[in-house]
C-alpha cells in the first residue's frame, strides 16, 4: 500500500542524451565556479541566517498542536510493549489520497479515543492540508471496507472501550456532525374522556427517538463483541443430573470447557463422580461444529438452563467422515445463561457453517418423519 501511494505522487522522466554538447562557456554559465575562500570571509563578517530561523523569529509564539499529547501512545516509539496495528483511512482528504489508509500503531492499553487523537496527530504532521478541528470528541473511527468504503450500518466504535477489544483492521475517520438544536413544538393531543388536551413537546419525542436508538445500538454493539473471547462460570447437567462446575470459553473461532479444580474435594465426592461418570473432561470444538444454542428453562432460583447442540465425529480408521449430532445441557444464573446464548447465536449468524445447514435439514427431516406417525 504505501508502495501504490509512493507511485502515485512520482513522476519519470525519461533521460535523453544531449545531441549537441555544450560549449566551454554554456558550461561556464550553466554551472560557475565559486570562490570558497571570499564566501567564508563574508560568513565571519556576516553571519547567515536560515530562513527557518527567520520564521521561527517572527513568530515566538506559535500555536502548539493541540494532539501532541497523545503522541506519546505511538507504538513505533515503545520496545517490549504489546502494540495494536491498523490502517486507518482518512475521509476528509480528496482525491487518490483518500484510497490509502494511514497505517498507526497504538499501544495495546490504549483506548479509542487515545487512538483517534494519535491519528489526528499524524494527520496534523503528514496532512497539513487539512483543517484539523481541535478536540478529539469532533471526530469518530468507523469500521471501513478494505477499499476504504465505511460501513454505516454500526456506529462509531466507543470511544471509552479498550482499542484491544476490537479485532478490525481496517477503520475510517470520520468528522462528526454539528450537531442540530430543534426548537421546541407542541401539539395539543386529545384523549377520549378528557377535555384538556395534553401537550406534545417535540422533547418528548426526541427522548422515545433516543430510547429506541440506543436499544438499536445496544444490539449493535452486541453483535460487535460477539467474536471477542469470553469465559463464564457455569455448570454441566448430566444424564444422572449431577452437576459439574466447568469454565466455558468462547470465542469466534472456538468453543471450549474446562473443570473447575477442587482442591479440597472428599474422598466419597471423587468416588460418586468415578461411579456415575460424572468426572468432567476438558472439550474443545470448533465454531464451525457448533450449530444451536437455545435456553431450555427458567427455575424459581433465579438460574436457567440452556442446550448446545453441536457435530461430533466418529474415531475410525476409515477416509470416509462420520459422526452426529450431540447435546450438552448446562446450567448458570438467568443472565448469564442469557448472554451466553445470545453470544453463541451472534457467532453462528456470521459464521453461517455448513454443519449447521446440515442440522437444519436434520430437523427439518425429523419434524417430517413425526408428521407421518
């Protein structure tokens, strides 16, 4: 990329030799010897001075980059510290210039509003052509295409948020708008029963449109944070419903359990677990195995239990694959139980594997077969 951006600001000229050569005083003229020795002694007596410094003269006040301090937080600068890398486009350029993103390294630590001021710092030192405004509040990363399209359809990352937690690579900086102050309108609304009418503030209306917009971001952002890495706290329902307390990770990728160690479990606890085969193994399965995840049950105690169906396949020696469809039962708290299904189920919406076509013709052969019964 930074290549293709080099290209596009060069320009070959292709070198031709002179037919005629040049005379002794053409060359003379072209190119005229200097006496050294004079302008060393005009130097002592009058010492030059850069136009730089004639500026700098001028102006002893000069504004300071209101950025600065977030240069600090460039990854290029730091050694041994985990840094996160992207390539940014920058909207507000024009022309072939916009089509190449900035590439920023930020610390790891860093948030999105520490990385928004380190690419307006950038911005201010690569691109003075452009009107920087002074507060990073006045400008949003958006995630961006790898051709520099902005996706509108989610918001703005939270400024507020870790730049760790976001896995895109490619982003778009974007200015805010000015925001727009409407003037307050009533409307008289008259309800059945009533003589006086009740007013209307356009306040109220502009609170409902705020209401149904952050319940629009909320799931937004749910979906957004659906491939992050996760770990909750649950347990696993057996056939015998003995109940094994497990960790269960996930991510975009994959989908593991491991048993939580007791360390100070009694030797008849051990022996029950041995007897019933209620010792819980570590599992790991991939996110393309995994095909359905739905809450089966409410209790009285504030907890839930839900279902994870997923493809397991069968060990053997023969080329050809085969296996089934498996069940796991677990149980947590309502909201916990909760919020892992609905990240389960974001996962698997993008993901989109052909393991769970296959389920879903599984259970659509199934309901068949009971309709004929």
């Amino acid at each position: 990329e930074e290549e293709k951006k080099k290209s596009a600001n060069t320009m070959h000229i292709k070198w031709v030799d002179n037919p005629v050569p040049l005379t002794d005083e053409e060359r003379a003229r072209l190119f005229p010897e200097k006496d050294i020795i004079k302008i060393r002694e005009e130097s002592k007596l009058a010492p030059r001075i850069s136009l730089l410094t004639e500026m700098l003269a001028k102006c002893p006040n000069m504004p300071e980059n209101p950025f600065k301090e977030y240069a600090k937080l460039d990854g290029n600068a730091h050694v041994g510290v985990p840094i996160k890398k992207y390539l940014i486009f920058i909207t507000m350029l024009s022309g072939d210039s916009r089509n190449y993103p900035m590439e920023v390294a930020i610390v790891n630590w860093a948030k999105v509003m520490d990385l928004i001021g380190l690419v307006c710092w950038k911005c201010s030192i690569e691109h003075t052509e452009i009107a920087m405004k002074d507060n990073v509040n006045q400008y949003g990363l958006f995630i961006a295409e790898d051709d520099g399209d902005v996706d509108w359809d989610f918001p703005c990352l939270n400024s507020s948020e870790a730049v760790g937690k976001f896995g895109f690579t490619y982003l778009a900086l974007v200015e805010r708008e000015k925001s727009q102050h409407h003037q307050e309108e009533s409307y008289p609304l008259y309800l059945e029963g009533m003589s006086q009418p009740l007013e209307s503030t356009s306040s109220t209306r502009a609170q409902l449109q705020f209401e149904d917009d952050l319940q629009k971001l909320k799931g937004h952002m749910t979906a957004l944070e659906a491939p992050l890495y996760q770990s909750f706290n649950v347990h696993v329902v057996n056939k015998v419903r003995a109940r094994t307390e497990v960790y269960l990770e996930i991510s975009y990728d994959k989908l593991e359990m491991y048993p939580v160690m007791q360390p100070h479990a009694s030797s008849g606890r051990i022996m029950s677990a041995r007897l019933w085969g209620s010792r819980q193994k570590a599992e790991l399965h991939s996110m393309d195995d995994v095909v359905a995840c739905d809450l089966t049950e409410h209790k009285s105690n504030s907890r839930s239990s839900f279902r994870l169906v997923y493809y397991q396949k069968r060990e053997g020696r023969s080329h050809e694959e085969s296996g089934k469809f498996k069940t796991r039962d677990f149980e947590a708290k309502t909201a916990i139980a909760t919020e892992i299904v609905k990240k389960v189920n974001n996962i698997l919406d993008v993901r989109q594997s052909t393991r769970r076509k296959e389920y879903a013709e599984h259970k659509e052969r199934k309901s068949l077969r009971r309709k004929n019964f």
